[in-house]
C-alpha cells in the first residue's frame, strides 16, 4: 500500500489540497504508471508536469537524439544535451524535478514486435508520435491490452487532444479512421512548421487527461475531440462518434489479435524516416556531388529551386530561380520555364540544354521533373534538353556539400 512521507505531502499539498485529489488521489498517483511515447514536443511537457505531480512510475519511449532544431519546443533538452539520446536528455531533467519518481527509459522505435511488451507495464498511455503508422499501433495495443490513449498532436498553429479506449463506448483511432491516409499527405512538424508553444499547451493537457485518469476522475476528452487555434486563442470542443460496432480493432467482432499486423505496410511508409519518393529513374536525376561538377565547370543550365518560397527565405543557392512547384503544377511555372531556357541557355549549340530541379529532400522536385516532361511532350527531344532533379535537395547539398549551409 501506497503511502506519503513528509517531504511528499509538503511537495503535493497544494494539488492535494484540491478536493477531487485529496491525499487518495494523491496515493492513486503514486500507485500509477505512465507510459509517454516521444520524448518531443508534446511528450516533454507532458513528462514533466506527470512528473512534478509525483506519478509513481513514468516510462518515456524514443529512438531519436536531441537535434539543434528540436529545443524551440522540446524544452526537457538542452543545448548541453544535442546528439544525446532523447530519452537519455529527458530523464536527467526529470530526476532533478523530482527523484520521487521511478524512471524508465526505452531507447528503441516503438513496432508491432516490442510495443505489447513495453505498454502492458503501464497503466496509461500518452502519444506524443507525428505519424498515423505509429498512432494505429498505439491505438491497437492499447485495445487489446485495455489501456486509456490520450493523443496529442500540433502543427503550426493548431493542435488537437483527445482521450481514445477510455470505456466501452470512447471511440478508438480506427473506429474515426478506419484506413490510413495515402503516403505523402500528411505533413510533420518538420515539413510544415510549429509554433513551440502549441505543442506545448497540448502536452501539458495530456498530462492534465493522464493525471485525471489516475486519479480516478473522468478525463474531459473521452468521446471528444479538443481544437486549439493559436492564431485567434481560441479552444473548441467537439463531440466524436461512438465507438463502432464493426471496428476491426475495438468492435464486436475484432480482426486486430495479438499478432498484430504490419503496420509499414498498412500505412505504406516507415514511420521513423522521412518518405523518399521513387518516381524517376535512376537516369533522371544527379547526385549533389554530380550538380556540384556541373556548377564549377561553369557549364551553361537552369537551377529551378521548386520549394515554397517561405522556405527559400530560410536558405537557398545563389544560383536558384524560384519557382514554385505548385506554379509548376499550375501551369503558369511550365510558361516561366520556357521563356528561360529561351532566354539564359545556347539556342544554337548541339550541346544538350540542362535544366535540374532542387527542392527541400528531392521529393518535389521528383514532381516537378515528371510534371515538365509531361507537359514538354515531344519538345524535349526536338529542343534537347536534358532535364533532372538533384537527389535530396537542399538537405543533401548542406551535409555533403556546404557544411556551414544553414539547415531547417
């Protein structure tokens, strides 16, 4: 049987003093576990408010290291702590905050093959992950284990909460998204951008659902979803299905067993790696190292860097024109491309005119090679032009290339 020595109940008096924790909830906190997937934007904050308010074991799930541009929003890491592992970075912090806690760490990516082993250790889940792949499986586990999900997620300047698997009738992730979204359409905070703060609101209200749950109380978001808009500061709360009768994981008749399945390719992508697209040949594209050769002989060619241009802001080559891939896509980018090639490149020379394509990690710019062929036809040969794309982009030109190159 739980109980509170003096220096507890002096560092939890405050919330205990709170009629619906008490000292009973204060001790249901203490018998309590807590498993936190992704030690980032979301899981930082969560990890640390559980752990100020004396959960009695906290287990923190990530395979990843603290990188430069994770600390505008990952505030358990540090400057002190770059290239560390995150779990690592995080759990330090923690134990300054309060060594009352028991501490667990899993420095591994979170599969169908070790995720029922870790998960049934704990009695509440947090997902603080950015992908569906790894949110399906979270969700699966935690249905055939009978464990409570509170999900969070943040882009830019939005963010959303919600309680899944609370009781029989709190809907799970498959019975609101029955089929994954097709690969290349959902965009991380990595792609798209966040502010710090909103996964960091978010978090903290994961922590407020997790710290409800253990202490017996009714979490605010079961069956519900939270929307938060940092823009206007405005929170809504809106009502979610019921949980679905034919689900194939949480239904009356489920398909999802123990075995689990594969959740790479249900999803149709790793979840622990950024997509690389394949939709040239080999032929159509060049190595940075290969662009590089091209850029020093001083050879003739077009460079169209196709990223938005609130990217390029950021970070570009001197050398790039930009244009846009969805102008490319428009048609109005295919009109800009022509009247360049009329212009910078040799009409007259028998020497093929290169036209090669940039983009961030050579996703769009895969894109935008196939969308000017398209267009081009039977110009391409009649006009000569040999047009590629360079292989991951920017990214690639900064780690082999320009190491002194700003990255984003």
């Amino acid at each position: 049987m739980a109980s509170l020595n003096k220096e507890e109940t002096a560092r939890y008096s405050r919330q205990m003093l709170c009629p619906e924790i008490g000292k009973k909830g204060q001790l249901r906190l203490k018998s309590s576990s807590v498993l936190v997937v992704g030690a980032g934007g979301l899981g930082c904050p969560s990890s640390l408010y559980l752990t100020a308010a004396g959960i009695g074991r906290l287990g923190l799930i990530d395979s990843d290291v603290v990188d430069t541009s994770n600390l505008h929003r990952q505030t358990l890491h540090s400057e002190a702590t770059i290239g560390q592992p995150k779990t690592d970075s995080a759990v330090d912090r923690l134990r300054q905050l309060n060594s009352n806690v028991e501490f667990e760490k899993h420095q591994v990516r979170l599969s169908a093959e070790n995720a029922m082993n870790i998960i049934k250790n704990y009695d509440i889940v947090i997902d603080g992950t950015d992908n569906p792949m790894a949110r399906y499986l979270l969700s699966d586990v935690c249905v055939l284990l009978k464990k409570p999900m509170v999900s969070g997620s943040a882009l830019q300047w939005e963010g959303q909460l919600t309680v899944y698997n609370y009781d029989e009738d709190t809907p799970c992730y498959r019975c609101l998204f029955p089929k994954p979204p097709a690969p290349g359409t959902v965009t991380n905070c990595a792609d798209g951008g966040v502010i710090g703060v909103v996964p960091g609101i978010i978090g903290n209200i994961q922590a407020l659902e997790a710290i409800k749950i253990a202490a017996g109380l009714k979490p605010s978001y079961a069956g519900t979803l939270l929307l938060f808009d940092g823009l206007t500061g405005q929170f809504r709360k809106v009502e979610l299905r019921k949980r679905k009768d034919d689900c194939v994981s949480c239904g009356n008749n489920p398909t999802i067993t123990k075995e689990l399945i594969d959740y790479d390719a249900f999803c149709g992508i790793k979840c622990d790696s950024a997509q690389q697209l394949k939709i040239l040949e080999p032929e159509e594209r060049v190595t940075v190292e290969e662009y590089k050769q091209v850029l020093d002989s001083n050879e003739p060619h077009l460079l169209i860097d196709v990223r938005p241009q609130l990217q390029q802001d950021i970070v570009k080559l001197d050398n790039a024109i930009s244009i846009p891939l969805g102008q490319i896509v428009k048609g109005d980018g295919i009109d800009k491309i022509t009247t360049l090639i009329g212009e910078k490149l040799d009409q007259t020379s028998d020497v093929k005119k290169k036209i090669f394509f940039m983009c961030r990690r050579g996703n769009a710019s895969q894109k935008a090679v196939r969308e000017l062929k398209n267009r081009l036809g039977t110009k391409i040969e009649d006009d000569n032009l040999e047009i590629k794309d360079v292989i991951g982009g920017i990214s690639k030109w900064g780690e082999k290339i320009d190491p002194e190159m700003p990255m984003y």
